[in-house]
C-alpha cells in the first residue's frame, strides 16, 4: 500500500457535479488515482482516508456528508467543497427520488403532497448544516466550486485542484480531458444540455417556493439570488422544518413549538405518527390507535403507520379493523417488510390465511435476506397445514437469524407433533 498517496475528499451536495468532477479527474490522471465512490460498493471500507488505496499516487473519495461526520481537518488531505443553487438540484434530486425502486418511501405515497413537504424538510436542513460546515467554514486551503462556474469555467476550476495533488499539470492534456467529459452526460451517453428550471419543473410549486426561501434566508454564503421568491412564512414546509429542526427558529409571535407544528403542519402523517409513537410510549395505546387509524383513513399507503397501529390494537385489546388492510395497501406495501407483516396479521386474524400466506411470499421474494418475514410465513403454512414448507421457511429464518424466536418455537411444535419411531 502507498502510505502517503495525495488524498483528495470531495465534500458535495448531491446533483452538485460530483460526477462529472470525478469523470474529469479520473480520465486526467488515469491509473494513478483510485476513486472511492464510498456510498454504493459492497466492499468498501468506509474509512476516510481509503484503507483499500493500493499503490495509486492519489485517493480520491465522495463524500455528501448527510450525517455531518466528515472530519474537515485530515493532515494532508485537499478538500473540494461543491454545492449548487437549491431549486436545480432539488429538480435534479427529485427526479431520482420519485423513481420506481424499493425503498423505505411506498411509490404511492412518494406522490403525495405531504412527502413531497418532508422531503423538501429534510433537504432543507441539509443544506443549512452543509453550508455551515463547509461554506461559512471551510477549510484552509479547500477548493468550493458552485454548480454553474465549475460547468462553464472548467479549466480554471481544475488546474489549482490537479496542481495541488499532482505537483504540475500537464495544461493540453487536461483541456482535451474536459472537451471529452464535457461531450456527454455521466452514465448516458447522451450529448449534455444545460437544465431548464421553471415552476412547472416541480409537482408542487408553493412547497419549491417555500424551500428556496428557506435555504436562501440560512444560507447567505452561497450567495444564490431567488429564482421564486418568498413564501417559507406560515407554509406546510415551514410546520415540517419546525418538527424536524428543533433550532428552526419560531414564527414570530409564537412561544410554543408544538403548537405552531399543529397550527402549520398538524394532519401530516409522518408528524401525527410521532405523537402516536409518543402515546404508545405513554402506554396510551387507545389514543394511539385512534389517532393511527384517522392517519391511514387520509393517506392509506403511507405504510410506516400499518406496524405501529397492529401494536396499539394488540396492547389495547381491540380487534383489528380487517377492512382498512386492502390488496392495494398491501401489494403499495411491499417496499417495507414491516409493513407487509402488520398487514399480514390483519389478514390472518381475519381467517384469511392463505391470502396473509401469498402477502409473505411477495414480502420473501422482495427481502430475501430478512428473516422476520421467512418465520412469519412459516406459521402460516403450519396452520394450513403444509408442514414440510413450514420447516424449510422456519429453517431458512434462522440461517439468516439464529435467535428468531418465532421461527425456533415453530421448530419445537412440529418436532413435539412428530410420532417417535419405536
């Protein structure tokens, strides 16, 4: 391993230009640098600096620092900051988002204006901690480039970045380098054009007005101009932030927290299961489950809520509402295991087992390497008697888990239930 290779950490929003960065990099330096794309392979070792570098004379790693745990101050290491003006790279990030994939988020309820608003949230407070960090302070000695100047002043951008890694640049080499990765967009191969941004770019144009206004009032120092203009004062994303950002600054006027998310953003679902998490820890399960039921009459495939709500009827006595769990929900469902099998259970208590069954082998093909829902089916198939199905499941479950309670106890009946031969 080369022991003092150049390391080179890029510190990016997401749809920043990290790619095209790294394209550029990689094709100027060839096999002397190794990329870590550090999110996505399966080997990685995810340390900072690279503990799988190799003999390359440069390192050069991603980073998005979503949990603000990138350290800044690495001996030696050269920092590239990127960012990009909020209303595009939202543009750009959420047509990623809103892909079809499993995913924590159902496909149904990706659509919704509510996710929407908590996606907008979430990324909202990203980009203030980002820009904290890394604009307002940066490191000494790091290079920042905003979207647009790296697009359109490649050369002058790069050339100190090659210089302070390398030594010297080779200046024809890297101005053929940019004319090739500037040719074609990353991983399309298609000629690449400029996005065109505009309100119709969004599904909802408030909730993208709002959001800009909200990055650019915290984060002064990218120093972006509007592209919308206003509209973060008493909006929906505004309520969100409130409850996901406990140093979001109240409104004016307004003394308690609580009660200004109620006011702004009380019938989102992902805030209403909050509070019925809060009342089942409250040991309030009744509440709880009134609350959740009310919460999936309005917005059905919001799944996260179908496991907390099975809880609240079991710890309150009452029998689930058979009537809520539709083919629809369950199939929107498939993305989250959990989901499935509070769905799955409603089925069953309502004697449709061989229905709740065919749920958990979707749920199996879907997460084959969880266990929960392989012991889950395999009570199924016990009581539909197919018991040698029944074993394979329950053994398949502890391979994957060793401590699976449900699927040990299923092992010891059937054992029980076996005739001994004398």
């Amino acid at each position: 391993m080369n022991a003092s290779p150049a390391i080179l950490i890029g510190a990016s929003i997401p749809r920043s230009g990290h790619h095209y960065l790294a394209r550029t990099l990689r094709r100027y330096f060839g096999e002397r640098l190794h990329y870590c794309e550090f999110y996505n392979p399966a080997d990685c070792c995810r340390r900072i600096p690279c503990t799988k570098r190799g003999t390359f004379d440069i390192v050069f790693q991603k980073n998005h620092d979503f949990d603000m745990a990138l350290n800044p101050a690495i001996p030696g290491a050269t920092y590239v900051i990127q960012h990009r003006h909020p209303v595009p790279e939202a543009a750009s990030d959420w047509e990623l988002a809103v892909k079809e994939q499993l995913g924590p988020v159902s496909a149904t309820y990706r659509a919704t204006r509510e996710h929407y608003a908590s996606w907008l949230a979430r990324k909202a407070i990203y980009y203030r901690r980002f820009h904290d960090k890394w604009v307002v302070g940066q490191p000494a000695g790091a290079f920042r480039f905003e979207y647009e100047d790296l697009r359109t002043d490649t050369f002058a951008k790069l050339a100190p970045v090659v210089r302070a890694v390398a030594g010297e640049i080779d200046e024809a080499r890297l101005t053929a380098t940019i004319a090739a990765s500037s040719a074609v967009r990353a991983n399309v191969g298609a000629p690449f054009k400029p996005r065109q941004v505009d309100a119709s770019s969004f599904p909802h144009q408030d909730l993208i007005a709002a959001f800009e206004d909200h990055v650019l009032r915290h984060c002064p120092a990218f120093g972006y101009a509007p592209m919308f203009g206003g509209g973060y004062d008493g909006s929906l994303l505004q309520g969100v932030i409130l409850a996901f950002d406990p140093s979001e600054p109240l409104p004016a006027g307004c003394t308690d927290r609580e009660d200004a998310v109620t006011a702004l953003a009380g019938r989102h679902p992902e805030l209403r299961l909050r509070r019925a998490r809060a009342l089942l820890d409250a040991k309030k399960p009744a509440e709880a489950a009134a609350l959740l039921e009310s919460t999936l009459a309005d917005s059905p495939y919001f799944t996260a809520a179908w496991q907390p709500l099975y809880r609240a009827w079991r710890e309150a006595g009452v029998s689930s509402s058979a009537t809520m769990a539709t083919a629809d929900v369950m199939f929107d469902a498939m993305h989250d295991p959990l989901a499935v099998l509070a769905l799955a259970r409603i089925w069953r208590d309502d004697g449709r087992v061989a229905a709740a069954a065919a749920a958990m082998l979707g749920a199996v093909g879907f997460h084959p390497a969880r266990a929960a829902p392989r012991s889950f089916l395999a009570t199924l198939f016990e009581r539909l008697g197919r018991r040698a199905d029944a074993i394979a499941q329950a053994q398949a479950a502890l391979s994957l888990d060793a401590s699976d309670a449900m699927a040990l106890a299923l092992l010891e009946r059937l054992k029980a239930r076996t005739p001994q031969r004398g």
